[in-house]
C-alpha cells in the first residue's frame, strides 16, 4: 500500500482542538453525555494514550491510516508522536507549537494561533467558549463509545462539525469532518488518566543538520 504523508494542518487542527477539550472544563449542558464529559475535562490534569488515525476521503474510502503515542498536561502542554508508517512530532508548549518531519529533516516552530488559523485555534487559547460557538447534541452509542456532536455556530468555521467518543466516562475517540469532504477519525487506547509525566516530554530540540523555519 502507497502511504502518503499526513497533511500538517489536519493534524494541527485535530491537535489543538483535543487539546482545548482536555485544557478546558467551562462545559455546561443538561444531557447526561455533556456532562460524563465535563466530569472527566475536570479530572484531567494529564493524560497518555496510543492513537490510530484514519484519514478518509470523499468517497468514504480509508487511504491513511498512522499510529503513534499522544501525551498531555495542563495547562498548555501536549504531545502528538507518529510513529507509522512515517515518523512526525508535534509538541506545543507555552503558545508555540514545533512540526518535526523526520523524512523531510525539517522543523516549522508556529504560535499556536497561526498554526491553525481557525476556531480551534481560538478554542484553545480561551478565547471562545463551547457554549457560545457550538451546539451539541448527544448521539447516542456507535461502537461502544458515546458521542457528542459538536456543530459550529460559525458558518465560516473551516469543519462542518466535530463528534467525540467516550468509552466509559474516558476519551475514546474523534472525528473531524471539513469542508472539503474528508473526515479525520482518532481512536484511542491504553488511556491513563493522571499519570506522571516527565517533563522532558514537552521540551523539542530539533535535531542536528535539520533546517528550521519559525513563523
């Protein structure tokens, strides 16, 4: 099979858009799926977990799928390692987020608003509330996980909306659908809730002999 290589800017929307749902807890609704969700925001300072990510196309057809290792803590802090089939990092850290392509020897270093350019990217710093800029509804369960759909109130958000999975109260999964018809689908296993995490985790030194380009 012919892979090719994750798009940098899917993976940062999917990225920051994680990361605001486990940075923030200002989360309030009256289905019961809404609120295992804000309790398990609230019980999450950090958290590790492998993640397979599936990328499909407009046809409905898988044409990626890459595994890897996902690290968080709050506040601020996370950590995407893709590890197959081709090797990336992506590591934000105090507003900047550092892209490291190992095959292209290359790192791109983004304030985590440029790195996305869209509402997640304001999601994330704070700015805007759930709330306010998104309606969510309950979807019942689909493969075991519980999924909350978020629609953007935005109609020029960059997706048409964004489901999340939860498998027990835990986070399970993720799909994100843009508008240029693919959709992004996370799952996630081995989730460890609170556990140390060594802070070296978050500090990126790009490697010697890479180029390095900063925004």
């Amino acid at each position: 099979m012919n892979f090719k290589k994750i798009p940098m800017n899917k993976v940062t929307i999917f990225a920051a858009f994680l990361a605001f749902f486990l940075f923030n807890s200002a989360i309030y609704a009256a289905d019961q799926p809404v609120k295992q969700l804000q309790s398990f925001l609230k019980a999450s300072k950090s958290l590790t977990a492998d993640f397979k990510q599936v990328l499909i196309n407009e046809a409905g057809d898988p044409y990626q799928t890459s595994y890897g290792v996902f690290y968080l803590q709050r506040p601020g802090k996370f950590r995407w390692d893709y590890l197959k089939p081709f090797q990336q990092q992506i590591v934000s850290k105090s507003g900047k987020v550092w892209f490291y392509d190992a095959d292209l020897e290359q790192v791109t270093i983004k304030k985590l608003d440029q790195s996305v350019g869209s509402t997640p990217a304001l999601l994330l710093s704070g700015d805007i509330s759930l709330e306010d800029n998104f309606i969510m509804e309950n979807q019942g369960v689909d493969g075991d996980l519980q999924w909350i759909k978020l629609l953007p109130k935005n109609q020029e958000s960059s997706f048409k909306y964004i489901l999340i999975g939860l498998n027990k109260g835990s986070l399970g999964g993720m799909e994100l659908n843009d508008n240029f018809g693919q959709l992004t689908r996370i799952y996630f296993s081995n989730v460890l809730l609170n556990p140390p995490i060594k802070p070296t985790i978050f500090e990126f030194q790009a490697p010697k002999g890479v180029d390095v380009f900063s925004d």
